[in-house]
C-alpha cells in the first residue's frame, strides 16, 4: 500500500508528495519555478508478516514518460507494517507547465499505485515575478521582498538625532540589521544578552532578479551594496550569490573588521542569462567579542549597468563649506563638500 507522507523540512513538516528544492531549505518560493529542482516522496507498507522490502518504488511523469526509481529515506527502517518513506533523486522541470505523476511499488508477487486511479499533478512556471533589471532599493519602505531565516536579522528603524548619517537624510532612515535590537537601539551588538544564550545565526536573502534578457555586449552588470560592518575576529558575513538555484557562491567575506558606511560594488556580469538571487550568511564561533561586535547594516541595494566615462568633480568653497575658520587645538571642525559625477557612481 502507498499513502501520503508526512515531509519534515527545515522549518516545519507538511503532508505532501512532491517539495522543492527552496521549499526544503525553508525559502518559501511563491510558485514551482523552473529554476528549482523537485523531490518525490510516497510511503510504503506491507501488512503481510515476512514484512519484506519493496523490489522497487517508482515515480512516473506522464509528459516526459520518465520513470524514476526512488530510495528508502531511512535504510534502518525496516518495519513496513507501519510504513517507510521512499524518495527520488533531484528532478528537474525546465519547460513550463502541467505534468501529471503516479507511483507504483511491488513486493515481488503484488503491486499498488498511488493515486488508485487518476494522477496527481504539479504546475511549473518560469519565475515571471521576479524583479527587473536595473533595481534600487533604499528599504525605506521595508523589507520590499527580502527575507531572513533564523535570528539576528530585522529591519531597523533608525533616528538621524541617534545615529546621524549626515544632512542628507531625513530625521529617520532604515536599514536591514544583522544584531540583537532592532528599533533604535542606543548600543549596537550582535552578541547576545547573557555568555549562555544563542548567538545570531541567521541568513538574509534578496528577492530574484532576472538578468536573462541582458545583452552583454552593451552591459556590465553590477551588485552595489551600501554597507556598515562591524564583524569580530573569528566570526564571518559571506556575501553570496545563486545563479539559477545551482548553489551558492561567496562573492565577499567579512571578518575582523569594522567600517563606517561604504560601497560594495561586485561585477556579476559573468552571471547574465540567469536568474540571480543574493544572501548575507552568518557564520559566528559563538564566543564573547569586546572590540568589533557591532553587527552589518545594508542600507542600499542596486543592479545598475555600470559605466565610468566621466571624472567625478568635487565643489569646495572654504568660506561656504567650512563653517568655522578658527578655533582652538581640542576643537572639532566640520567639512562639507559637494561630490558631482555624470556616471552616477558611489565616491
């Protein structure tokens, strides 16, 4: 006999035949995209008292007449009175649309199927919402389809009175924050309350992006990232990117570090013709760090073609932009500058 299992993935269970690739990591895709990759479970029980093992468990996709042959989830397992589950390999599905399935298993002298009669189904589609090419993102306006697993990420909500960036933005501003508070905290962290709770340990990951359409002979295509890192020795932020959900690659690593506002620009030109998606990664050695503990903050994100054609020109009056023209030893001075490039590069 052939039933539903019961699926346990990272961040739940569910009762289901089929799951994605995503789904199983706990990413949530809105639909099945074609850039994803599928497992087919089905649970198997022979009542008869031998409680011998199936001689095989297959998958039939009736669109490509493809048959699958699928493996025990838990070779230990060998009580089939109350049932084991069998899954298949990766399946992939690169042409949109509907394919119908069934499983069928034999001991030897009986068979079964699942569904009895008919066949279950699955929708495929290309990933048509994903976002544009180019794209700016401030996060003033929240999360904008980024999404974090596990702990340590949220949106801040900052005062420029608390934290004051510069004359440029207004009294609040917001950022996505990997550390411990995050709704104006006076004392930025990522370490824990108490030496014995949790660190952080969690990813954000961005929206996909859809550069298959751009033509690389007239393109570059760069990632910008408007950046704050305070990251200790020891502990490490990996910059990542997963063309087409084939896996993740590090672009930049953060580690024994701490910056004031900054740009990250990385050419991701080698990567047209795919769907792209990026994410920040934790990796932290759980112990107690005193001096760059601060955490990371990314302010701004961009694809943009990029080009450098013109020289950055930079306006300075002394009598306007230096407010005070004498003072003592100890005092502080302001500078203040205005920064011009044709281009529409980060200084």
């Amino acid at each position: 006999e052939l039933k539903v299992p019961e699926i346990t993935y990272f961040g739940g269970t569910k009762n289901a035949t089929v799951i994605s690739v995503q789904e199983f990591y706990g990413n949530d895709p809105a639909k099945n995209y074609t850039i994803d990759s599928y497992r087919f479970y089905i649970e198997y029980f022979d009542n008869d008292s031998l409680n011998v093992p199936p001689q095989e468990v297959l998958l039939h996709i009736v669109e490509t007449s493809e048959i699958y042959s699928l493996f025990q989830l838990n070779e230990l397992d060998s009580n089939y009175t109350n049932g084991a589950i069998f899954i298949s390999n990766l399946v992939k599905f690169p042409t949109p649309k509907t394919y119908h399935y069934y499983f069928t298993a034999s001991d030897g002298l009986l068979q079964a199927r699942y569904p009895q009669s008919g066949n279950l189904s699955i929708t495929i589609e290309f990933p048509t919402d994903s976002e544009t090419f180019p794209y700016t993102l401030d996060f003033n306006e929240g999360y904008s389809g980024w999404t974090y697993n596990g702990t340590g990420w949220g949106l801040l909500t900052q005062s420029n009175q608390n934290d004051n960036r510069s004359l440029l933005y207004s009294e609040e501003w917001s950022a996505m924050y990997f550390g411990r508070d995050h709704n104006y905290p006076s004392n930025y962290t990522y370490q824990p309350y108490l030496i014995t709770d949790p660190f952080p340990n969690g990813s954000l990951r961005s929206p996909l992006f859809n550069i298959t359409q751009v033509n690389e002979s007239f393109t570059q295509v760069f990632a910008k990232f408007g950046l704050r890192t305070s990251i200790n020795s020891g502990d490490y932020m990996y910059l990542q990117i997963n063309p087409n959900w084939t896996g993740w690659i590090t672009l930049k690593t953060y580690t024994n570090e701490e910056r004031d506002w900054f740009l990250e620009e990385i050419n991701i030109t080698q990567y047209i013709g795919n769907y792209v998606q990026f994410r920040f990664l934790a990796l932290l050695d759980d112990e107690s760090d005193p001096i760059n503990y601060k955490g990371l903050m990314l302010d701004y994100f961009s694809l943009e073609n990029h080009t450098n054609l013109y020289c950055p020109v930079i306006d300075f009056v002394l009598e306007e932009n230096l407010l005070i023209t004498q003072g003592f030893k100890y005092d502080s001075f302001t500078f203040s500058c205005r920064y011009y490039d044709s281009d529409g590069n980060y200084p």
